[in-house]
C-alpha cells in the first residue's frame, strides 16, 4: 500500500462529488434555460422592437413605451389590475372565515372541507362561464333576484361601471377556496397549549383570535397573501372568457391587454406587446422580491 | 383547538351548527349545482326560460351524447390526457433530479440556481409569450401537443424543483453519507435509496401538476391553433362560440371539464393538500 493511494482516492471522490450535481441539474436547467429564463431577456429585447411576428424587426428604441405613455387602454388596464390586486385581498380574510367555521369536529367534516374546497380545483374557464350564465341579465340568476321585485337588472357584463367587480367576483370564489385550505391546514398545526392558556388568561372570540391564533398563523397568512397576489396579476382567464377586455377595453387587465395587442385580430404588434409585458414582469419582480426574501432569511436560520 | 370544540357548546348550539353547515355547502356551490341541473334539462326548458325551475323532462343522456356527437369534444379531451400525461412524467423526471442535486450537494451556485428556479415559476406568462411562441413556430412545434408537452414540463419544473429540494432536505441526510462511506455511486445513491423515500412527495406533485396542466387555458390559446392539438380548456371556449345560448350542451361540456381534475381530487386528496399547503404550516 502505498503512502499516496487514500489521497488519490480522496480527490477522485471529492471530484466526483463536485460533478455529480451538474450531471443531475443539466436536464432541468437546460429546459428552464431555453423556455423562461431566456424568453424574459428576449421580450425586453424585442420590447425595442416594432414587429409583426413574421417580418423583419425594426429598432424603434423606447418608442413603445413612450406610446404606452399616452394609451388610455393601458391605464384602464393597470387601473383594472389595481383594482384586482385590492378586492382579491378579500379572499384572505374570507378564506380565514370559512377555515374557522369548518374546523370542527363533527361526522363528515372531511368531506365538507373537500366540498368547500372544489371552487379551486376546476378550470377557470368554467368557472368564467358559469358566472357569464349568472351574470346573463335575460336569465340568468342575478335576473331572477330582481324579477323579485319587478326590477329590471343590470346588464353586469356590458355595463362598463360593474364589469371589472363581476369578473373579480368570479375570481373571489375559487380563491377564497385556495385560501381557506391553506388556513385549515394552519389552524391544524395552532398549539393547544397556546389556546389553552389564553382561555385561561381569559381571552376569548376575536381577542384570542388576534392575540394568540393569528400570531400561530403567520406562515399560513403569507402563503395566502401571495399566492393571492400573483393570481390577481395573473388574472387572463376569466376576462378571455367573460368579456375579452370588452365593453369597450373597460375590463382589460395587463395580462389581457398585452395578448389582445401582440396576438388577435387588434393586430400582432409583438414589440408593443413586449413592452406591455415587461412593466407587467417589473410589478411582478416586486412581490418576487419579497418572497424570495423571505425564502433566503428562511434559509439562513434553517441552515 | 381554534375556535372552541362546538360539542363544549350547549346542545342547541350543535344542532344550529350541523343545520347552518348544509345550507351553508349549497350556497357555497349553488354556481356548480346550477351547472349540473342545468346540463340536465331539455333545449325545451332552456328555450322557454326555465333555468332555475323544475326541469320538465331529464335528458342526461340526451345532452351528453349531443356533446359528444356534434362537437370535437372527444378529440378536445384526448388531447388534454395527452398533453397532461407525459408533462408531469417529464417535469417530475427533471425536478426529481434537479431537486436532488440541490439538496444533497454543497456547491457554490446552490443557493443562487434554487432562487432562479423559484423566481422563474411567479413570472407572468405573458413575459414569455412571444418568445416561446417565436421558438414554437420556428421548431415546428408550432400547433402540436408535443409544443405544449415541452413548455409545460419545463415551467413547472421550477415549483416542483422547489418542493422536490425542500422535502428531500428533510431526509436523514445520515443515509446518503453511510451509503458514500460504503462507496454506492452517487446516481446508485439517488436511485435506490433516495427515490423511494421520496414517493409521497412524487404523488403530491402528480396530482397538483394534473390539475394544473389540466386547468391551463392560456398556453392552450398561445401555442395551440387547430382543433387537431386543442386542450378541454381551449376547445370549450371555442364551442361556446358556436353554443351561443345554449346553456344545457355548455354546461354538460363544462362538467366533462371539470370532472377529471375533481376525479383526481378526491382519489389524491391527502397528496393534493400536502402538496397545495407546502410552507403554509412552518417557518
């Protein structure tokens, strides 16, 4: 046995273990390379650009976002979308509610919470259709509430004051389900001693609620609050299918607005479209800040 | 237990509970129940108005076979099963991987690589769009399943590289040193002792990704033409073009839908919970 042998078996080993880890990313950061991390970089790219998609690209600088400037859709629709990203807070606090309620135990609570939670798990766009039938002022069931009193109701969908609160109404329900299973699975983990101890310093109902059970929810709490967030920014689906940004572009939302610009019958102006997109992505980065934050002083505690 | 155990209440006090809960069920759902009563009623009742009344005849069968028959909704929810199938087989191929050599392996870009993964799974879509769009038409995957297989796979892979990672972090990392101390290769390492103590985490993430690629309306609208290629979620919007009104053939369309991702629901719903809940409980 010679002297030298451990040690060449030694850097072999820690050779092979600094390769190891490149053999099993390559895969998965060769597919997340080509279709979302180079993508960003190539729409800010062609943000620059005045382009059809098909023909040649024309460097125009920041001539596109010096048009959105002065495009009165464009603020309906960050308008729109700020109006989204507020009401859509609701479904936290509504989520919380309907959590409290079912925690308790009684026979065939678990198919109950299952029940409650469907809204989440069917497509939007379903849910969009149902809602446009709900909505439908000739028969749907908002008519029928008004029929009531011999009212006439109101058109929601073409109406440009209710559009944008009806399709958000419609988003609520499946987001407020998604909320409150995140808070039933918090309220699961809340210490019984915890409780026990506030019942006994007397603290009850919305005191014990406050004091001692939103403290243990914190981690649920911002769960909820971001998922919630990125869905309202997000929000494509329910506006393709209810309104297509109509009457009037008056519910559009970014998301919307920047596909109606690069990709229908309005014109395929992909560079405008980019721009769109890019101030999107930035009000986004914001929220992706705060939870990769929040991810790295994890980290660094948890070790 | 947060609020107060109801049996601790006074009995009437239980009663009211257990009566407000049903009540409280079908409003909750009432725009799902109306759904399925309606995809029960005859074209009759839809035209004489009668969309909240008894229906006068059921036509079950009668509306579902007109939606299968009239309409490419069979080819619709083939092409769903094929798009959502190999996509989570793909995504949870990669992240396993992925999410391994993230958890196990000490290395300088580590921590830097996961971020990327993380932040790259809350980016809009619509950041994405034209370019993926442009590398699609250009590969000729343009318009077929395969191009909405290959994007899918590879966006997801950043929330399921994320919970791959953090659940084998919770492993004993003591297996995997012992296992290297008796000279196992690294991949033998990964194969036979790490991937079947990673099951749940896989079953959590089948039945999230199911519902989520299954749910996808916008890539379906982007990467998607021909009804040759188009998802559930896409041919329906189109059918609802060509449905104007009727409400009993849409509604039926919209339950063929919504019945699979429910279906997997119910069948995973331990998996699914844990897999939707992931950080909502520590840190």
């Amino acid at each position: 046995m010679s002297a030298g042998s451990p040690n060449t078996t030694l850097s072999l080993r820690s050779r092979r273990l600094a390769l190891a880890p490149w053999l099993f990313l390559t895969p998965a950061i060769l597919m997340f390379v080509i279709y979302v991390i180079a993508p960003i970089f190539q729409s800010i790219w062609v943000s620059f650009y005045e382009w059809d998609g098909l023909g040649d690209k024309v460097w125009v600088g920041f001539a596109n976002y010096i048009e959105l400037v002065d495009d009165d859709r464009f603020y309906t629709s960050l308008k729109n979308n700020f109006i989204w990203l507020v009401l859509y807070m609701l479904a936290v606090p509504a989520g919380l509610f309907i959590a409290l309620f079912l925690n308790q135990k009684v026979p065939g609570m678990r198919l109950y919470k299952s029940l409650f939670f469907f809204p989440f798990v069917i497509s939007q766009v379903v849910v969009g259709l149902v809602f446009s039938w709900f909505y439908d002022p000739s028969n749907g069931i908002i008519a029928l509430i008004f029929a009531i009193w011999d009212g006439s109701p109101p058109a929601i969908l073409a109406d440009e004051r209710f559009v944008t609160y009806g399709i958000i109404a419609a988003g609520l329900w499946p987001q407020v389900a998604y909320c409150m299973i995140l808070y039933l699975t918090g309220l699961n983990n809340v210490s019984p001693d915890q409780i026990e101890a506030g019942w006994l310093d007397g603290a009850k109902g919305w005191r014990m609620l406050w004091y001692v059970v939103l403290p243990q929810l914190r981690p649920a709490t911002f769960i909820a609050v971001v998922v919630t967030v990125i869905g309202a920014l997000r929000s494509f689906d329910l506006i393709s299918i209810m309104t297509q940004g109509g009457p009037y572009g008056s519910s559009n939302v970014l998301a919307y607005y920047m596909f109606e610009t690069a990709l229908s019958e309005y014109g395929y102006r992909m560079g405008y479209g980019a721009a769109i997109a890019v101030v999107l992505f930035l009000i986004m980065m914001v929220y992706i800040m705060v939870f990769l934050r929040r991810m790295y002083v994890q980290e660094k505690e948890g070790g | 237990m947060f609020p107060r155990p109801i049996e601790k209440s006074s009995v009437a006090a239980q009663y009211a509970y257990r009566g407000a809960l049903p009540i409280a069920l079908i409003i909750w759902l009432l725009p799902l129940l109306a759904v399925v009563m309606t995809s029960f009623r005859s074209a009759g009742d839809i035209n004489a108005g009668n969309y909240w009344g008894w229906p006068t005849e059921i036509n079950v069968l009668e509306n579902y076979w007109a939606v299968f028959n009239n309409s490419p909704m069979g080819v619709f929810i083939l092409n769903s099963v094929k798009v959502t199938v190999p996509t989570i087989l793909l995504t949870l191929t990669l992240s396993c991987l992925a999410g391994y050599a993230l958890a196990v392996y000490k290395f300088r870009a580590n921590l830097f690589l996961f971020f990327v993964f993380i932040a790259g799974n809350f980016v809009p879509f619509q950041i994405l769009m034209v370019p993926v769009r442009d590398l699609s038409v250009s590969t000729g995957l343009y318009d077929t399943v395969t191009g909405l297989v290959l994007f899918h796979a590879a966006f997801q892979t950043g929330f399921c590289t994320l919970f791959m990672r953090n659940f084998i972090r919770a492993l004993p990392f003591e297996l995997i040193e012992s296992a290297r101390i008796e000279g196992v290769g690294e991949f033998k390492i990964f194969w036979h002792l790490a991937m079947p103590l990673v099951r749940p985490a896989i079953a959590a993430l089948a039945v999230l990704e199911f519902t989520f690629i299954w749910n996808d309306y916008f890539w379906a609208t982007v990467l998607v033409n021909g009804q040759h290629a188009m998802p559930i979620t896409a041919g329906l919007k189109s059918l609802n073009g060509q449905w104007i009104a009727q409400w009993h053939l849409i509604s039926a369309g919209s339950l063929m839908a919504a019945v699979p991702p429910v279906a997997m629901f119910f069948l995973m719903q331990k998996h699914f919970i844990a897999g939707l809940t992931l950080g909502a409980t520590k840190g």
